[in-house]
C-alpha cells in the first residue's frame, strides 16, 4: 500500500465497527471499555479467530512489552524505529516463533526481508500483524496452504478522506455506504484489503493499491478482484479466501489462499 494510506491511518477515529452473521454483513456499534478489552488477553483472542480460519493454519498472540527479552536477537530488531514500533516489532516476531512451533517447526523467528516484510524459513508461509497492545502471527506449511495474510486493527471509524482512498463508487454501492465521514464499515474493508495485500505481496512481489482492489458481499464473505485483469496480482486476488471478525473492540481480517493456479507455480 502506498505510504499516503499508512499515514492517514493514523488518523482515524475509533470505536465502530462490522461483523458477519448468517453469511450477511450488518453494522454494529461497539462501546466495549477498553480495560475489558485487555482482560480477555491474547490467548482467548486467538481461540476466537481460530475458531473461523482452516485448521492448517496455525495462530499464536503475544502482548506489547515494555522491554526487549534478553534472548531475542538485537540484529533483528529495525535500528531507525522508535522504541513503541520496535517492542510492537519483537512481540511479533515472539507469536510469529510460537505459531510455527505449533507447526512442530524448531523455535527462530522470521528474518526481515529490506521490504520490510516477514523472511519465514522454507516450507512455511505467513503472517504477522499487530495493534498498540497485541501481536498475533499465522504460520501455515506452504504444502497446504499457498498464502496467508492477517490484519488486527482497533475498531475505528475511518473519515470521509480514507474512505475514497480505499474504496471505489462501486464499492459503496455494493455495501450499501454513504459518503458521511463517520461510516463505521470503511475500517472492516480497510483492514480486509490490508490483510490481501500481505497475503498476496509475497506470491507476487508486485505492489496493490487499495484501489486496484474491489470488494463486493458474498454469501460467505467478501469476494475480491483486481480491477485491472493485466495487474501481476489479479490471478491470486481472485483465489484469495477470507473473514472479517468483530470482537472485544477490534477487527479482525484473514485472506488465504488454499488452492494454486497454473500462473502462480514457482
């Protein structure tokens, strides 16, 4: 995504958000008080999303310390970031280590490639993301699953500015938007095009707008393509599976991809 996208994030505005029930999306305001929010912990908030991903994907969360662990490897860590972005890197790096031993893979954690983006060891695919309080990593062996992509997002209500960065006229119509600057449904479609983006990036290595992207309702959740059929990317758009989920005051989105097309063998 474009640098533009990533600092007007930090502009929005929170508490709303969207969730799925009977294969239909609806709206839902949440006021969930921030204390209950950290009570439930990593742990529950991982069985909750697992409960809705394949089972050959494997979660792990890992809460924002206040120090580096003595045993985490300093070389890793990005010099240049400020102190909150790289304890919010390490916990990543730490669910990212504990989702693959899930997998029954020995304990390491993911390199850093100079896009920024996860090295993960051979055979495995994956992803990471996190808030200012959590990290949650999803590993996955690449023999049964081609791609993964997670985003974890604080329920927010995006302003009229994002929205027409991130959606299309024809997405709008589809989901039934207005154009007011407190539409709550723009950070579940937000966050669902972030989670594409990491789960198609690395199968490419070609950058996705959030415009090269739309979005229409499915019976089962959100159906994606490229808008432009020629994009390097609009084959594994196409395959990408997903849910977007709401709880505890967060959004969380998932996209997978379980199945390879002839243009995507390595």
């Amino acid at each position: 995504m474009t640098q533009t996208i990533h600092s007007l994030e930090l502009h929005i505005a929170r508490d709303c958000g969207r969730m799925w029930s009977n294969g239909q999306s609806r709206l839902l305001m949440n006021r969930t008080n921030p204390r209950q929010m950290r009570r439930r912990g990593p742990k529950r908030l991982v069985s909750d999303i697992a409960a809705r991903i394949p089972g050959e994907i494997a979660l792990a969360a890992a809460e924002v310390g206040t120090s580096v662990p003595a045993d985490f490897p300093v070389d890793l860590i990005p010099a240049r970031a400020v102190k909150k972005r790289q304890l919010e890197f390490v916990a990543g790096r730490i669910a990212a280590r504990e989702a693959m031993e899930e997998l029954g893979r020995d304990a390491t954690y993911p390199g850093r490639a100079p896009d920024r983006r996860p090295l993960w060891p051979k055979g495995l695919v994956g992803s990471i993301t996190h808030t200012a309080d959590y990290a949650v990593a999803a590993a996955a062996r690449s023999s049964d699953v081609v791609a993964v992509g997670i985003d974890l997002e604080d329920q927010q209500q995006l302003v009229d500015e994002i929205g027409r960065h991130i959606l299309s006229d024809a997405e709008r119509e589809a989901w039934n938007l207005d154009k007011s600057a407190q539409n709550s449904s723009f950070v579940s479609l937000f966050s669902y095009k972030e989670a594409i983006f990491k789960c198609v990036y690395p199968r490419v290595d070609a950058y996705i707008d959030f415009l090269d992207v739309e979005l229409s309702p499915g019976k089962n959740g959100p159906s994606a393509r490229c808008i432009n059929p020629r994009h390097p990317a609009a084959i594994c758009v196409s395959q990408v599976t997903g849910v977007m989920l709401s709880m505890d005051g967060r959004i969380f989105s998932a996209c997978w991809i379980l199945e390879t097309a002839p243009l995507m063998k390595q």
